[in-house]
C-alpha cells in the first residue's frame, strides 16, 4: 500500500485555500479525470477517487480542521481511504455532492458519458409504427398515429392533487425525495422512504387518476411525414412520448415509418421505376405515351421510332422528392414490347406480307 498523499498537495491547493479555491481546484480535477471521460484509464480513475476523497475532507470544515492538526491518523478508519473502493460506489455515494457541483448541466455533461450519470428526469420515449402510401411518401402529409400509454391526469393537471388543492412538500426529505444519513465520515444517499423519491405529498387524491397524475390513455399525435420519406426510416416528435414524473420534460416519439408497396411502382430510393407495355407497331414506328404518376397525375413520354424491348425511357426529376430538399429522382420506364398471342386471319396474312418486305433487309445483313 502507497503512502496516502497530502490532500492539499492531491487538489494542488495551499494549506489556506479558501472553500471556493477547493471547490474550484476539485471541480477541475473531477472533470479532467472522470471515468466517463476517461473510459478504462485506470490511472485518471485513481487521481479521481483520489481528488474525491481530498475534497470530501478538505470541503467540509470539521474534518478539514481535524485533517489540519492530525494529519489522515486523525480522520481513523471511518472509510476515508478510497484507493480501493469500486468506481461506481463513490459515484452513487457523491451523487448528491456531484448534482451540486454539475447540477443545471443535466448530469456531468460529458459529451459520450453515460455511466452512472444523473440524468434529469424525463418522460419515457415511445415508439409506434406508421404506414404510409407511396403517394403520400412522395407528396408529403401530415397524419394522426395513436400513441398508447400514461397521459397527464388533465383533471389534476398531473399534480395528482384534488383539483384545488396542492400536493405538499414531504417533511421526510423536504421535498428532495433523498433520505440523507451519515455514517461515519460517509453521507449516503437513499430514496426517501415516505415520499418514494416523489419529494412531495399528497392529502387529496385526485380522483381521476388515484393520485397518480396520470391516466392510461390513447392519444392521438398529428405526425408530419416528409416528401421523400421511405420505410425503415424514423420520424423523432420531440415532446409527444411519456409524460415526465412530476411535470418535468415529456419524452420523445419516435415514428417508425412503412411506405405501402405500390403495384406500379418499384422504389430505388429516390428513383422510380415503371413497367410498360407497347406494341410491336409502336416499338417499330414510334409513339407518345401516357405515364401514370403516383400521384394519380399523367405525363407523357416519347418512344422513338425502332425502341428495343427492354429500353429504358428516363424522365429527370419525375421521381421521389430528395428528403434535403435537393430536387428528386427520376422516373425510369421501361418498355416492354407486347408480342400478340392470337391473331386472326388478317393479321397473320398482314405480319406475312410484313415479313416478306422486311426480309430482303434481313438476308442483305447475313450476307454481309
Ligand atoms: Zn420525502
Ligand atoms: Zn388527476
């Protein structure tokens, strides 16, 4: 076991500091050192449980004094060596000494962190699906989804109070929902066992939710889906998830969204494509054709004269809107050419007489 090291020499403050100069000297310490910060750097997690016990003796005035004249002989063995205690102990154990130092940044405000973090109390987020048609995916609508689940108690308005009558700050924890206890030099926090954590009272239940503040509910969200939006993708609707535990941020829903297959169209993200059949007359000699939209409108598209079946006929910016508003897709129709099953008389007389005019040209390109 290593020496312990002097408490003003750990924070790298003099012996006089001043209670600020050591708030501010370990603040700095902790953050440079955290474990969220420092994920696996067993080094930065022994100068963090290092600073964090200097500062437990050096901030509070009785044991500073004692530290003062007897040096750690005289903080005894009431827990203060640290070196050894488990990172995520000494997090739940400074909870509160941490939420007073990085209060009102939400947590430690580490960008990445995570672990063991206080973070500020928030409603649940709630996920629900959405199907769509192409046609609405393409023109962009605005759409109602159900969203199950707690609601606000509107009766109370959450508080879960008698309307006209207000919940009471708990006299067990006034009104922090933490039961505080020292035992030896350690302060440990735990939920309030007479208000479970709520840090306020209730006399009068509100009747329509039991005292609760809130009530099972369908609600009904209206969702705007973008132009362009396709499935698999999700919508993020900040605000519109769970309520918070006693009115605090509600959580977010999250959209995840199905666009219905459409029998005349194939999707390739912003690019359409469509199917058409012609004639072999057409293919041969020419056409104008009327192409369907999604949305039920027509464009007309030419086939040129001697078009191969299989072509592929583009028309630019036809296609889906891009989600960042950057024009859209094409619509890609590919020709089919129709061969006819059955002929009557004539026809097979005309494709005859049809072949012969066309062979001449045929044995002409054989022969070379
Ligand atoms: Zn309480
Ligand atoms: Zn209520």
């Amino acid at each position: 076991m290593t020496e312990k090291r002097d408490y003003y020499e750990v924070l790298g403050v003099a012996r006089d500091a001043d209670p600020d100069d050591i708030r501010k000297a370990y603040r700095q310490a902790a953050l440079k050192h955290h474990p969220d910060r420092n994920p696996g750097d067993a080094t930065a997690e022994a100068k963090f449980k290092e600073a964090t016990e200097a500062y437990s003796v050096l901030s509070d005035a009785e044991k500073r004094s004692t530290y003062d004249r007897f040096g750690h002989a005289g903080l005894g063995s009431g827990g203060f060596d640290f070196s050894n205690a488990g990172m995520g102990d000494i997090l739940s154990q400074f909870q509160d000494m941490f939420s007073d130092f990085f209060g009102g940044m939400g947590g430690f405000g580490f960008p990445g962190g995570g672990r063991r973090r206080a973070a500020p109390p928030r409603g649940q987020d709630v996920r629900v699906e959405a199907t769509i048609s192409l046609k609405d995916a393409i023109a962009g609508c605005k759409k109602e989804v159900c969203v199950r689940g707690a609601a606000s108690c509107e009766q109370c308005n959450g508080s879960g109070a008698k309307p006209g009558t207000e919940p009471e700050r708990c006299v067990g924890c006034n009104g922090t929902g933490q039961a505080t206890t020292q035992r030896g030099f350690i302060m440990f926090s735990t939920t309030c066992p007479r208000c479970r954590g709520a840090g306020q009272t209730i006399k009068d239940p509100c009747a329509g939710c039991s005292g609760v503040g809130k009530v099972e509910r369908q609600r009904k969200v209206l969702v705007t889906f973008p132009a362009g939006i396709d499935s698999e993708q999700r919508l993020r609707v900040p605000g519109q998830g769970m309520p918070g535990p006693s009115g605090s941020a509600a959580g977010d829903l999250y959209v995840d969204v199905t666009v219905e297959d459409d029998a005349r169209f194939q999707r390739e993200g912003y690019d359409l494509i469509t199917r058409r059949e012609i004639s072999f007359p057409e293919a041969a000699l020419g056409a104008e054709l009327e192409i369907d939209l999604p949305d039920d409108s027509q464009v007309s598209v030419d086939v040129p004269a001697g078009t191969q079946p299989g072509t592929v006929l583009s028309l630019r910016g036809k296609g889906v809107p891009r989600l960042d508003q950057r024009g859209s897709g094409d619509l890609h129709v590919v020709v089919e050419v129709q061969v006819p099953r059955k002929l009557s008389k004539r026809a097979r007389q005309l494709l005859n007489e049809l072949e012969s005019e066309l062979t001449p040209t045929h044995e002409a390109a054989s022969l070379g």
